[in-house]
C-alpha cells in the first residue's frame, strides 16, 4: 500500500457560523426571538438597544431635563428620617415613601407599575374544591353534615356536577352510615354555595337552581322554569312554536324564558379550571390605505439593536492582549448578529408582502376566496429556497382586518373545479362551515349531502373528503348534530 498527494477540485456548501446564525432566528417565534436578542445583550458588551434619546423622547417642546435633574438631586440627597433608621416595625401597609423623605419621582412611579403589573397578572387562582370547603367550613354545619359535606364536594366533578347520584349514596351509606334524607338536608345546603348550580346531578337540576335565585319579579323566570323542568329535551332545538305547543306558553313568553336560560351557565364549575392565558403578538400587520394594501413589520417585538461606539473606538487594531482579543471577537459576533436580525426581517417582509398580493381575495371577501398556494409558489417569486419560505412562515402571525392568522393559514392545497379552475381546501372549509351553520336543526346535513351541495357550486370533493374537512373544523357528524327527540 503507497501513500500519494493529490489535487482534486469540487464544489461544497460550507455553513458558516454567520449563515448558521441567519437561519436560526429566521424560524424563531417572536418571543423566542426577544429571549435570544436579551441573551445576545447580556453576553456581548459591544451590543446594545438603540433608544431615542430623552429629549428627542419629548419632542421638540418638552424637555425632561429638569425631571431628570430632580430626580438626579433627590437621589443624591437621599436620606433617611430624623431618627437616623429604619423602625424595627412597620405597619403591614407601609410605603418606601414612609420611610425615605425624598423618593425619586420615577422610582415612585416605576413602583406603582409594578405592583400594578403583579397585581393583574401574578394571581393563583383557587381551585372549585378549595372554593366550595371554604364555605362549607364556615356554614352552620354540624360535625356529622360536615363530614357527609366534605364527601360530596370531593365527589363534585370539575363542571360543578355530582355523577352518578345513587351510587354516590350507597357509598355514603357505607362509609360514613348516613342515610339518603340526611344526605339530602346537607346536599341542599350545599346547592345554596356559590357557584350558582353547583352540586346538580344533572343540567336540569343544575339551571333550576340558578333561576330560583333570580329575583321574583325577574322577566320570564316563571317560563323558564316550566320549560327547564318539563321540556327540557325541547331547549336544545330552539324551535319557539314547538315549546309553545308542549307547554301551552305563548311564543313571545317562550321567547323571553330562552333568552333567560342562554344567560345562564351550564358548567357553574368552569370558572374554577386551571388555565393558561396564551397571548399571540402579530409579527406583522396588514392594512388597507389608497385602495392598497401595506405590510408592515411589528417594531416592538424586534428592538433596534446598535453597536456600542465607546467600546467600539477602544479596539486597536494592532494589540493583541487579551482585552483586545476579547473586543474583536464580541465586535465580530456583534456584526453577525446585527446582518443576522436584518436579513431575518427582509426575508419575513418580503413573505408577507408576497403572501398578501397572492391572498388579496382573502383580505377583501373572506375565507371563500381563498386562493391556493404552496411554499413553492411563494419560493419562486422570491428567488429563495422553500425550506427558507417554510422557516420564515413557521410560527409567525399576522394581524389583517380580517383577525390574526398564522401565516401557515394562507397555505394550502387545491381542488379542481368542474369548470377548468382550482379552488382551495381553506376556501372549501369556509363553504362548508356556511353549509353547515345555515342548515335546518332538526335535519343537519350529511357528508355525502354536503358533498352535492359543493358540486352545485362548482366543486368536486368526495365525501370522504369533506368529512376529513369537516373534522378538521371541529364539527361533529350529523347524527350528533341532531338534536334528542
């Protein structure tokens, strides 16, 4: 075996640490994308935000100069009381400004931000179980009720229902020897808690309880609770004449008690279930001006970013100690990261720019007009590579008079028309669900009935097809639709 030198010429794609940079904040959501700018600004010092300054701030009329100065002086002279100290006790509603005599203006203010700030957001809500024992531990309750009460509320589901009441009974009777006129007492007492309808055993159960609290002279709550009690398989079709009929009640009474029972709440337990407010910030907005429409990109979620010139005009080019190393590289990085965020909100720009002028039917009639479009179309009228289109799109959202949409939403796949043309699965769905909303609620539509109804309006879907629409939408088929006789 012998050992040679060779030359061979070819051609690689070499990634470098700057395009690598480039392509990951480009499919950064805009809270992933604030959190890696903060992290950029804690880590290079050459780095920083490039805000106004105060006075241009002001505007050309007001100065803060003298805001500044005094909050500047306050702090300098800031002192403590007479005595020198602060009291070993305060009261439990004691200020800083109790203690200190001359507290800057703007940390008073930063202040009361933040205790605004944590007070509307920084809460933990109490659970229905906690809720309702809380109660129960202060209503006159003998030692055995409130033993039999404390069972119930475990057994009290997080709709506020209590399943299976004969069962819940026996095991009552079982554990704790109680027999069903004792539970009973406690379980009336318990359906007089707040929420409202709680410890129903069944929805019915669940709305008298909340009319009988209404006040007497409450309008159509004597109707209501005909109708709640004796025809309540009825309420769920909305049909007036029909409730008129069984009931005896004339339409506009029957009228009246419905709009009374839809304020009414049938989970009383729902305000009580953990959750998670999800806020989502537009990446881009979408507006109509001069019979145009303009796309813009969301500033605040993208700071402006500048390169420090203080630490900027320190590096040397010819040192090589250690501090200057240390300057050239963050100053290096500092670049990248800048070119980086620019080329990564060109790109986004450019998207919703080409998504818009493509889906300018959407933005005027709505959903309908849907055009189809892939990744593709978008990538040959940029120039760019679709896994570039598919990065900038993903996660991103767009706020269009319309609503807030995700760019993904603007995607989709075509369907041929029977006249020549194609039309999208969006535009479909939108169809579908204007089918389904004006339908008859005592004859929903069936998959293969709505697939007819399509092909009147010029589109061909087999109905397997417009059931995976149709789930995709959320709908339930049509024999759930339809209500119980």
């Amino acid at each position: 075996m012998k050992s040679s030198l060779g030359l061979r010429l070819g051609q690689s794609l070499t990634m470098t640490p700057a395009l690598q940079q480039a392509i990951r904040l480009l499919q950064l959501s805009s809270l992933d994308l604030q959190q890696e700018i903060e992290q950029a600004l804690d880590a290079n010092i050459l780095l920083e935000r490039d805000e106004p300054a105060p006075a241009e701030a002001a505007g050309p009329d007001e100065s803060t100069e003298p805001a500044e100065a005094a909050d500047r002086d306050a702090t300098e002279s800031l002192e403590l009381r007479d005595d020198g100290d602060i009291p070993d006790e305060m009261p439990v509603d004691a200020d800083w400004g109790d203690v200190f005599d001359d507290l800057p203006a703007a940390a008073r203010r930063d202040d009361d931000e933040l205790r605004e700030f944590l007070e509307a957001n920084l809460h933990k809500a109490t659970g229905l179980r906690e809720h309702l024992l809380e109660q129960a531990r202060v209503a006159p309750f003998a030692v055995e009720e409130l033993a039999i009460a404390e069972y119930l509320i475990d057994a009290i589901d997080e709709d506020g229902y209590l399943r299976d009441w004969p069962a819940l009974l026996e095991e009552l009777s079982n554990t704790l020897g109680a027999g069903a006129a004792e539970v009973e007492a406690v379980l009336a007492k318990l359906q007089e808690f707040d929420p409202t309808g709680v410890a129903a055993r069944d929805l019915g159960e669940c709305l008298r309880l909340q009319i009988e609290s209404l006040p007497a002279r409450t309008p159509g709550a004597q109707a209501a609770l005909i109708l709640v009690e004796r025809h309540l398989p009825l309420l769920a079709r909305r049909d007036s004449a029909a409730l008129s009929r069984a009931s005896g009640l004339d339409v506009a009474t029957v009228d009246a008690a419905l709009a009374l029972i839809r304020t009414l709440q049938p989970h009383p337990g729902q305000a009580f279930k953990p959750h998670e407010s999800a806020y989502v910030a537009p990446d881009v907005f979408v507006h109509r001006k001069n019979d145009r429409w303009v796309v813009s990109l969301n500033s605040e979620l993208t700071p402006r970013l500048r390169i420090n010139s203080h630490y900027q005009g320190l590096i040397r080019r010819a040192d090589t100690s250690t501090d200057q190393q240390m300057l050239k590289q963050h100053l290096q990085e500092a670049r990248y990261f800048l070119n980086s965020l620019e080329a990564r909100n060109e790109t986004l720009l450019r998207v919703a720019q080409s998504i818009v002028e493509e889906q300018r039917a959407f933005l005027e009639y709505g959903p309908e007009a849907m055009r189809p479009l892939v990744l593709r179309d978008i990538a040959e009228q940029l120039g760019i590579h679709e896994s570039t289109v598919s990065r900038a799109t993903a996660n991103k959202y767009m706020l269009t008079p319309r609503g807030l949409f995700e760019l993904k939403y603007f995607f989709s796949s075509h369907v041929q028309t029977t006249g020549g043309g194609v039309c999208s699965a969006t535009a479909i769905q939108a169809m579908i669900k204007r089918l389904i909303t004006n339908e008859n609620p005592a004859r929903p539509l069936s998959d293969a009935t709505l697939s007819e109804l399509l092909l009147k309006e010029g589109i061909q879907v087999a109905r397997r097809t417009v059931a995976k629409y149709r789930e995709g939408l959320g709908i339930p088929p049509s024999h759930e639709r339809r209500p119980p006789a």
